[in-house]
C-alpha cells in the first residue's frame, strides 16, 4: 500500500456494511488507487490505500486493472 493524500476525498459506506458498527467506508482517488477505511473512527483513523492491481486482487474485480 501507498502513502496518498486524502484531503478532499469523497468517502462511501460499502453496501456491505451493517447497522452494527461493522462499517468500511471507500473513496476512489484521482490517480487511481482506492482508501479504506474503518468508520468507527469518525473519519479520523488510519487508511488502507491501493493501486489499482492491489483492489482488483482484493475485490475480485479484475475487469478495472
């Protein structure tokens, strides 16, 4: 993973989160890596950050590489 500045991203909660706390939120960077992040931080907690090769492997969706 790959240091990025966030400033400015736009974050979304995965449809997969549920009513429970158990929240990812994700923004889809201008250069093409994608953040993650846990929501129980408020937005103020640490963030995964990938490249493009990185999210498809772990999202399985290899069509965006």
């Amino acid at each position: 993973m790959n240091s990025a500045d966030l400033t400015g991203a736009v974050w979304r909660k995965s449809t997969r989160s549920d009513a429970n706390s158990n929240c990812v939120e994700v923004a889809f960077l201008g250069n093409g890596q994608v953040a993650a992040r846990d929501t129980k931080h408020d937005g103020h907690g640490p963030a995964l950050v990938f490249t493009p090769a990185q999210w498809a492997a772990f999202t399985g969706n290899t069509a965006r590489v």
